[in-house]
C-alpha cells in the first residue's frame, strides 16, 4: 500500500491560517469518513487531533479543522500560533481493513 | 486514564527478530479498540505495521506481513510485536497504540539494528 500524499512542509506566519492536505485514492481516504490527524514535537509521541475527518477531540483547540473532498483530506489551522509549529500526520482507513498514513508535514511558524 | 508502555531491547542483531511488548493499563483489551503498532524511523513519517483484536484477528501493512506476527496476552493486559529478519532499514522508534482512532500511544522505544 502506498503513503499517502502531504506536502513535505508549510509555513504561515503567527495569526495567519494554512491548510495541509493529505490525497489518497478511493480505497482509503476517497472511499470512507476515517481520516484522523497527528500532532507530533520532536521526540515526542503523536497525539490525535482530529479524527473521523472532521471530529475534535476534547481538549484540542477549535483552530484546528478537518475537511474532506473526493481522495483528498484537509487540515486547516487558523490564528496560527507558535506552539503549533510541528509535524501534522493524516490517516486513513483502507478497503483493505488496513491502515495507511501520509508522509507527514513538518508546519513552520514565521 | 489509559496508558500504554512499550518495552523490550534497544538493539537487534541483523537477520535476527526484533521483539517488543505493550503493557496496556486503565482500560481491558477486550474491547471495540484494535491495538496497534506503528513505527518511525529517524527523521521520516509513521508506518502502520499492523494490529490485533481481542478475537485475536489480525491485520498486517502488506510490505511487513511476511515477518511480523502481532499476538496478545488478554489475561495480562498486553499485546506484542515480533518482526524476524530485521535489517537496518528496521531501525526506527517503535509506538503501539489503541485504534481508531490512533490515541492513546505509548511513548516509543527506540530499536536499532546492528551488529
């Protein structure tokens, strides 16, 4: 199974909003509602901050969003700030009752 | 509070098998949670290897599935990982987690491989 596609990196200045993308195929992210996303700091564990596409667990801010269109999902971060500067991972579900997660993007906070 | 806790070597020979255990506390295994383990290695993204239910059905990432076996130990609260073979391309920090989603992880445990 194939990675999905993130781009490698994005960067925003503090305040602004960026969107990380993440394309799959409609055997995973096309084709079922469970993409999640990973927050992940240097050394650190990942730590879910998004999940069934668009779902917030409690506890993470309401800046974060996740969106869906097609094979690609979406995570935006509005009001950037520098505590949200790490490496975003997305997830998928696949048809073939397996798991897949993009390459990561590593988020830079101007 | 869940918490998982990997443990096992820090460094496998060549050729030989890289075994890890995943002590799952505050929660039973016997669930509607899959439990996982994803690896890492320096400086790239996550990889899925695989997971196992408390039916002890199994699902494997097809690249790994000829060397990994994922079992669990449901009266000792605890799942394991084994991947023969290993070579240096299997050097990574290794985390389980309870699925879907992803949450919580364990803090990784960093295996290297070499002689």
């Amino acid at each position: 199974q194939s990675a999905l596609t993130q781009p490698a990196s994005v960067s925003g200045s503090l305040g602004q909003s960026i969107t990380i993308s993440c394309t799959g195929t409609s055997n995973d992210v096309g084709g079922y509602n469970y993409v999640s996303w990973y927050q992940q700091y240097p050394g650190k564990a990942p730590k879910v901050i998004m999940h069934d596409v668009s779902h917030r667990p409690s506890g993470v801010s309401d800046r974060f969003s996740g969106s869906k269109s097609g094979n690609t999902a979406s995570l935006t971060i509005s009001g950037l700030q520098a505590e949200d500067e790490a490496h975003y991972h997305c997830m998928s579900y696949t048809s073939s009752s397996r798991r897949v997660f993009g390459g990561g993007t590593k988020l830079t906070v101007l | 509070q869940v918490q998982l806790q990997e443990s096992g070597p820090g460094l496998v020979k060549p050729s030989g098998t890289l075994s890890l255990t995943c002590a799952v506390s505050g929660a039973s295994m016997i669930s509607t949670y899959w439990w996982s383990w994803v690896r890492q290695p320096p400086g790239k993204g996550l990889e899925w290897i695989g997971e196992v239910y408390h039916t002890e059905s199994t699902n494997y990432n097809p690249s790994l599935k000829s060397r990994v076996t994922i079992s669990l130990d449901k009266s000792n609260n605890l799942f394991s990982l084994k991947l023969n073979s290993v070579t240096a391309a299997d050097t990574a920090v290794y985390y389980c987690a309870r699925v879907p989603p992803f949450d919580p992880w364990g803090q990784g445990i960093l295996v290297t491989v070499s002689s």
